[in-house]
C-alpha cells in the first residue's frame, strides 16, 4: 500500500486516497495490502497500513487517545 502512496506521509490522506481509488472496499484493500506486507519490511511500514486502516473502519489506533 505504501507503494501505491509513495507520496502520501499521513494516514488520513492515505485513507482518502484508498477510498477515492477503491470506494467501499477501501478497508478490506487496505488490509489486504497489510497482509501481503513481507516479514523484512520495516515496522514503519505495517503501522502506516495498520493506522490507515483504523481511519478508515473509525477503530482506534494504538496510539489514539481513548
């Protein structure tokens, strides 16, 4: 996913993007993007995908106030 918005930083904007791109299946694209995320890359990465889809579903992010 990260790939595809190489020049989005924020996961906000990404998640705009995903769903100006793939509409209601933004989330399950999102994540199966996450998925398909191999072991070595860095954890910067899986946390971008991970907080993008947590602003796409309304879930809290791990590092969101509660």
């Amino acid at each position: 996913m990260k790939g595809m918005f190489a020049s989005i930083s924020d996961p906000d904007s990404a998640a705009i993007a995903a769903i100006e791109l793939f509409g209601a299946e933004a989330a399950t694209a999102v994540t199966y993007c996450a998925f398909k995320i191999d072991q070595t890359i860095e954890k910067k990465t899986t946390s971008f995908c991970s907080r993008t889809f947590c602003r796409l579903t309304g879930l809290p992010s791990k590092g969101d106030a509660h």
